[in-house]
C-alpha cells in the first residue's frame, strides 16, 4: 500500500447515490462534486476465515475481498450498497485496503452525477464469464485487474466483443 493522506468524504451526507446504471444493473453515481483522494463509501461485509472464503469463491460469490493474512471480506450483504458499484476498465475511483477495513476511493476529482466505478480486480481464471460493458474506449472487453489488460489485448479478435464497439482494439 502506498502511504497517500486520506480525505473523508465532505460531510455527513452520503456522495453516491445508487440508482439504474448504464453499464449493468444499479450503479452507485456521485451526488457532488467529489475531490480526488476523498473516500467516498466503505465496502462492507462479513469477515469470513480463509477456508470459508475458498468455499464461497468456488460457490461463485464475485463479492470477496483479500483483508489479510487469515481474513477475507464478503461483500455480498445487504447492509453493503457499495457492491452495487460497477467495474471499469477506465475507472475513477479504486477499493484500498486500509487497517482491515475497504474504502472506494476517488483516483481523481468526480463531476456530479458521474457514475462511480473501480476495478473489480478480478484474475485470468474463467474471465470470459465476465464480459464488460464499461463502455470506455479502453474496454479490454473482460472484467479483470490492469496487470492482464496487456494479455487481453493480445488475445485473438474473436475474443473481443467487437460487437458492442464495432472495433477491434
Ligand atoms: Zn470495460
């Protein structure tokens, strides 16, 4: 982890609203202008043990997050409406782990009524169950971490969901 100094969100009032998104299902959008650094919302769940994290990866839950060596996180709880929250490939916000806890975080300043994105982080495995519709001309066309755009891109053009862009990459 890189030691930037945290911002908290502006006041008391929630900067995300969650309503019907574009790119799939609801989305989480800015109410504010928000300043790049600031927190925007934390991503809540269960504290589960790693065993019972394996168990519920292998079950399909895309909602896990790494805390540390002997915890992960299960964001897929109600009491969570940041697992609303889309993936992009050009996102504007990242999720940083700070002391156990998750936060979304503004990688640059956020106009109003922006949707909030961030990548999902996800690896190689079975990847194509995951297509994109970020929608931004940096799609890879896959919902995967930013260490395998590189390896999508070189991927066959088949592969590539040129359907949706009407290019190739
Ligand atoms: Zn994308």
């Amino acid at each position: 982890m890189n030691a930037k100094i945290r911002i908290d969100k502006p006041s008391d009032q929630e900067v995300i609203v969650f309503r019907r998104s574009p790119i799939h299902g609801l989305g989480g959008f800015a109410s504010q202008r928000i300043e790049k650094e600031v927190r925007m919302i934390e991503y809540l769940g269960e504290k589960i043990n790693k065993s019972e994290s394996l168990r519920r990866c292998e079950a399909n839950n895309e909602f896990i997050f790494r805390l540390n060596e002997t915890e992960d996180l299960d964001g897929n709880v109600a009491w969570n409406p940041a697992r609303w929250i889309n993936h992009s490939c050009a996102p504007n916000c990242e999720a940083e782990l700070d002391d156990d806890r998750i936060w979304i975080v503004a990688l640059r300043n956020i106009e109003p009524n922006e949707e909030i994105t961030f990548n999902y982080g996800y690896d190689l495995e079975d990847y194509q169950q995951y297509p994109c519709w970020c929608g931004s001309p940096q799609c890879v066309g896959f919902i995967v971490a930013e260490e395998f755009f590189e390896h999508l891109r070189q991927q066959r053009p088949y592969q590539w969901p040129a359907d949706k862009y009407g290019q190739t990459p």
